[in-house]
C-alpha cells in the first residue's frame, strides 16, 4: 500500500440550506465508504481560504488567497490506496466534482525508492 | 454522528431572524450572507472534520464569530442602532456586546419575532408565506417557485417587495408586547394554515417538496405554542387540524405511486401517532369561548381521522360542521366540501344539486376537483357520458402529473361503465 494525498480545489457549499445539507451528507457518505474499505490514513484538515504568502530573500509578506476561487485548495485527505490508478478511481467518487470543484491526487514520496 | 435531517434549513431561520434582530430589518440581506458564509464554514470543516457534538451551538458560535467580522467591515458603511452603532465602535466593547446579543436568553423569541414580522398587516398573504418561506424555512428562491408552482422570476419579485416592507420596520416585531402580539396572531396561524394548505392541498407535483412544507407550518406551529401569548385555543385547534391531516399523508399515494383520495385509502396506513397528537391538540383546543375556522376543520379531520371506513363515517356530523364553517369562514371550496359531504350522506342527486347550488361556483373554473365532484357523483347516478365530460373538465385544468393520472383513470372508468351498460 502507498499513500496519497487528496487536495480538494474549489467547490462550492452550495445555494441553498438544503442544497448544502445534501452536499454534506454525500461527503459523508462518501468518508463512509473509503474509511470501511480501510482506504483512510487521516481525515485531513480544513484550510482557511485566506492567508498570507512570505516570499524570497527579501520575505515580503503579502496577502492571500493567491488563487481564483475555483483553485484555491480548501483542504486534504492522505489515502492509502494500491497504485496510483487506484487512489484516482477512488477520487472519483469525491462530491467536489459535482460542484465544479477538482481532486488533486498527490503521491507522497516515500523514503527507500 | 448523524446529521439530522434538514439541520441547515431549521438553523438557518433560527440564525438568520437572530442576525436580523441585531443589524436590523434593514440589513436583512447582511444577515443572510452571513449565515451563507458560516454554512459554508460549517461545510469546509464538517465535511473533513465530522459533525460537531451540538451542531446547533455550532453554527450559532459561527454566526456570531462572523458577525462581529461584519461590524468591523461594515461598521461605517452602514447604519445600525444608535446605542449598538456607538458600542461597536471600539474593539473593547464589540465583542462582549456581541457576545450579550448572542446570549441564550436573548435569542429565545427571535424565531417568533421574525414569524410575526413576516406577517406584516401590508403584505398580502401569498407574500406572507412566501416569506416565511424563504426566511423561516431557509428555502431559496427556486425552491419557493417550485412549491408555488410558479416562476422564479415571479416568486423572486414577490419575495424581495415583502423585504422592502420588512426593511421599513428597521425592527423586529416585538413578541412581548401583548396587545400588539394578540393583535397580529391571527395574521400568523392564517398565514401557517395557508403554508400547511398549500403542502397538503398544493400544485407541487412533488410529493416530497409538499411533505417538507407541511411539515415546515407544524414546526413554526410548534414554535408559536411555546409563547405564552401564543399558545392559545386556536393555535391548539390549528396544531389539531395539522396533525390530523399530516396522518393520512403516507396514504395519499397508493402503492403504485397514484394519487389516491380519501374514499379509497388504505386507512392502515395512516399515522396513529399523528392522530393521538392531533387528538391530544385538540382536547387542548377546547377551552374559551373562541370557536374559529381552525377548530372547525379540526374537527371535521378528526371525524375522518377515526372513522374506518368511508361508509361508517358520521356523515351527518361532517355536514353540521360544514354548515358551521360556513357560517365562520365562508369560501366556494367550503361550499363544495359541504356539498360533497351532503352527497356522501343523502345520495348523489342531493350531491348534484348541492354543487349545482354553489352561490359563486364560477370560482371554482379553475379547480379539478370541483368538476370531479361532479363528475364523481353523475357517476353514482349510472350517468356515465355526463360523468366522463365532467372529468375531462377536470383533466383540462389539473395541476400535476398526479392529478392527470387520477382523473384519467377515472375516464377510463366511465368508458368501462359505459361498455358494460
């Protein structure tokens, strides 16, 4: 088994109270499913939108996002899944790609290669 | 942990009317963004995190969070207050005034204060429920036309002059008041009658959108028995007649999916406990001297609600409390209930002239069921050809899928009948 790192880009809740309940139970339906396959490393974190971006010899700090909406990551997951076609398959079954959000799948490099 | 069901859409009336109390009626849309935006807070960090142990305390610690975000942005653009304006000011004072606006003491009657703003004695009544829908129910505009039936456009226009109204007040109705409270209580169960109706009764092809706004009018109902000023007989008989009505919904459609009326349901499939709770609301009607419309049709839904069987029903006793109703809250639907009822206890030929005598029957031109009627009971006569234009009258102004599949099968009744004649 390898790890992988899901990176959730854009998204959105969605309009109505009943359209981000919908969304919410399907992302759990989902955690659901990839948790009782044993697929779940760690849950991951949320990650604020805004930020701040410190850059180069001379650390300028500026603020963010630094990103279009529909790029800005909101947040990850590390998987475990077989190969890498199987982490992507297993992306496929994110809700974030209803709403015009992406999966970013991420192999984590591993020490003794 | 489970998310309960339609949590966001209960919250969101619960934080928007506490957020609308604090800016203002006038900055009603500030408060629902910043509901929109802890919605989407609780969604980025629910969705990875899990359901937090009280999600309702949750959502309202976020609201309140944003809310003081929004002073600091908004605190010179807009205007608020003048004491809360003067207090948000400083930083050493917003937060802890925030923190008191948002006390639990405080935010107790800011569902009911918002109910009773949105009945606004300058709003018509489809506004009204309208309103409360969008406000109360967190139903958005698109989910409001489709309840309605009706176009976004259309609901979007409605809704936003009702806002505009609301924006006039600057304040929320003021629920402890009680002159003022008992003045516009009447405006509000019409208006949760009306949004009860318009789920049990209404166009909505749906059968899932009607049960949600049924069940919508029993929960603000529910909030408005909690007051002590609202907890009156008629609020009781209003719950009664909710509750005893929502009992035959899971029979309204039989179990291939066809609409089913009431002379043909399987009466085992209505709900017992919504029946001993309509019961138990109904008892609790009984005090006073106020008889209303609502403990009226109470009534009559109970006599159906535990009857067995069409034929074992008090008909003569439904007929009475017709005659009552219209002597309350007179309507052509009433009239044609009555009639029907009198057709159920004296025969067809009485049923016919009863409708045939409906003062302003011309009302009902655009109402299937006052055809169906007709044709219902020309068909008890062995009228088979009169009944099966009668029911085409009726097909011509359905409203739903539903209602034409029903009516059409009882076309193809007609022409059945009238092979075998």
């Amino acid at each position: 088994m390898s790890e992988y790192v899901f990176l959730y880009r854009g998204g959105e809740a969605g309009r109505s109270p009943e359209r981000v309940q919908q969304s919410m139970q399907k992302w759990m339906a989902w955690f659901k499913e990839l948790g009782q396959k044993g697929h779940i490393k760690d849950q991951g974190q949320p990650l604020e939108r805004a930020g701040k971006l410190v850059k180069g010899k001379q650390k300028t700090v500026t603020d963010g996002p630094f990103a279009e909406a529909k790029d800005i990551v909101g947040g990850y997951t590390l998987i475990e899944a077989r190969d890498l076609d199987q982490a992507v398959e297993l992306s496929k079954g994110c809700p974030i790609l209803e709403v015009d959000g992406g999966v970013e799948v991420r192999p984590v490099m591993k020490l003794n290669m | 942990m489970e998310l309960s069901e339609h949590l966001f859409r209960h919250e969101a009336g619960r934080m928007v009317a506490t957020l609308t109390r604090i800016f203002g009626t006038h900055n009603l849309a500030l408060a629902e963004d910043v509901v929109q935006d802890a919605f989407c807070r609780a969604f980025e960090v629910w969705k990875l995190r899990g359901i937090p142990e009280n999600p309702s305390a949750w959502l309202m610690a976020t609201a309140k969070n944003r809310a003081i975000d929004a002073f600091r942005r908004e605190r010179t653009a807009r205007t608020f207050e003048p004491e809360l304006s003067r207090l948000i000011q400083s930083e050493w004072t917003l937060t802890p005034t925030v923190e008191e606006l948002f006390a639990s003491n405080a935010i107790k009657d800011d569902l009911l204060r918002m109910m009773f703003s949105c009945c606004h004695p300058r709003l018509p009544e489809e506004a009204q429920v309208a309103l409360m829908l969008n406000i109360l129910c967190g139903f958005s505009v698109d989910e409001v036309a489709g309840a309605f039936v009706s176009t976004h456009a259309a609901i979007e226009k409605r809704i936003s002059r009702a806002k505009k109204v609301l924006a006039e007040s600057r304040k929320l109705f003021d629920v402890s008041a009680d002159s003022e409270f008992s003045a516009r209580l009447p405006a509000v169960q019409r208006a949760l009658y009306l949004l009860f109706n318009e789920g049990y009764h209404g166009a909505s092809p749906e059968s899932a959108v009607r049960a949600d706004l049924c069940h919508e009018a029993m929960r603000l109902t529910a909030a408005l028995l909690k007051h002590p000023l609202g907890e009156t007989p008629a609020t009781y008989a209003l719950a009664a007649l909710m509750h005893l009505h929502a009992a035959r919904l899971p029979a309204r459609m039989d179990a291939s999916g066809h609409l089913s009326s009431l002379f043909d349901q399987d009466r085992s499939r209505w709900a017992s406990n919504l029946v001993a709770e309509g019961q138990r609301f109904l008892d609790l009607s009984a005090t006073g001297s106020d008889l209303t419309e609502y403990h009226v049709e109470a009534g009559i839904a109970w006599v159906h609600a535990t009857s067995i069987s069409t034929e074992e029903t008090d008909w003569k006793h439904i007929v009475s409390l017709y005659d009552l109703l219209m002597t309350i809250r007179p309507s052509p639907v009433v009239a044609l209930n009555r009639a029907i009822a009198i057709g159920q206890h004296e025969g067809p030929t009485r049923g016919l002239e009863e409708i045939h005598a409906i003062a302003d029957r011309d009302r009902l031109a655009n109402y299937p069921f006052y055809f169906a009627a007709l044709g219902e009971f020309e068909f008890r006569n062995g009228k088979y050809d009169i009944s099966q234009e009668e029911f085409r009258r009726a097909l011509a102004v359905a409203r739903n899928p539903m209602e034409r599949e029903f009516l059409q099968r009882r076309i193809s009744a007609c022409e059945q009948a009238n092979a075998l004649a």
